[in-house]
C-alpha cells in the first residue's frame, strides 16, 4: 500500500463493507457474471442478472460483467444516456 507523505493510507470511495482488511477498494471487478456450476465437471449455467444487485451486465462479452458494491454503489458504472 501506498501511503501519503503524511503516512496516511489513500482515500478510497466506498463503504466499510466494499474494502479489504488493507482498506483499499474492492470494486469494480470485471468478470463472468453471477452462475453455477453443474455436472459434468466444467458445466457451467449462467443465472439471470437481473436478480443480482450489484452487477451490470457487459455491452460487449455475453455472460460477463462489473460488480460493484450493492451498498454505497462504489464501482458502479455510468447508465449510457437513452437515445
């Protein structure tokens, strides 16, 4: 960690939930959204998104995403404007 030259650690957006035990930020993290897995081995069944806050689903890679923290929000990203 990194710290200030008044040898305080950074300021980090978020709540105490959405920090590791280092108090820096856990969110955003990009990855496969929320799934299961099933059997054979290497099964794996993507679960509706929409039932998990906390995660915005990609525009762009089908079945992945960024989570954010449910709580204050932190790593949540924009809403594109309607057109």
């Amino acid at each position: 960690m990194t710290l200030s030259a008044e040898n305080e650690p950074p300021a980090i957006d978020g709540c105490e939930r959405c920090v590791d035990p280092d108090g820096l930020a856990c969110f955003p993290m990009y990855g496969l959204g929320p799934h299961i897995h099933t059997r054979p081995i290497g099964g794996t069944v993507l679960l509706d998104q929409s039932a998990f806050p906390g995660f915005t689903p990609s525009t762009e890679e089908p079945g992945m995403g960024v989570y954010w923290c449910p709580h204050c929000g932190s790593g949540k990203p924009p809403t594109p404007p309607m057109p």
